[in-house]
C-alpha cells in the first residue's frame, strides 16, 4: 500500500504543481494556488512512504496516519463539492476512490497489526 501510495503522491505532485492550471479545471475548480500547497504535500507523503519501506514497522506507521488524515478529509471536501456545489467533475468525483479507498485500507491495516 504505502509503495502503491509512494508513487501515487509523486505523481499528484507533478499534476499539482507542473500542470496546475489543467488539473485544477479538472477537479471543476479554479486556479488559485491551491495546487502548490497540495504539491508540496503530495511531495512529502511520497517521500515519507518510500522512506518508511527503507525504515520498518515504526516509520510505516508514522507515515501512514498523516497518509489516513489526509486522504480521508480530502475524501470528505470533495464529497462535500459533490453535494452542496453540484461538482461532478472527473477528478472531483473519481479521486473518492482513491481518497476513501487508500484511508480506509491503511487504517484497517494499522488496526489489524499485533
């Protein structure tokens, strides 16, 4: 999971930051810098994962709640942008796979650990 995610928050960094503006219309939404902020998140939750593969069980564990918090609350904001804004944009629906789908699987293994 935290390899898959590795990869997964690289390249949402480069979509966020380098083409910026055409994922921002994607998600229905406008450019307004909010992209860079996300990019440098998604930069830093891939790195973090490849290091906790490197670093064992305490580093898996370390990335992977910053991993849940994240993913679940954008889950939740895009969720939101469903209900009350009508945004049925691509990225702003699909991505709840990926938002709830990752959060929901990482938790559920942390739970699970012995």
């Amino acid at each position: 999971m935290l390899y898959f995610s590795g990869y997964a928050f690289g390249a949402s960094s480069v979509m966020h930051s380098i083409f910026a503006k055409k994922m921002a219309q994607s998600i229905g939404w406008v450019t307004n810098g909010f992209q860079y902020e996300i990019a440098s998140v998604c930069l830093g939750l891939s790195i973090g994962c490849f290091y906790a593969l490197q670093h064992g069980r305490d580093a898996q564990i370390a990335i992977s709640l910053p991993v849940i918090t994240f993913l679940f609350f954008a889950g939740i904001n895009h969720a939101k942008e469903m209900i009350v804004n009508k945004n049925l944009a691509p990225n702003n629906t699909f991505i709840l796979i990926w938002d709830f789908g990752i959060s929901i699987s990482l938790a559920a293994l942390l739970l699970t650990l012995p």
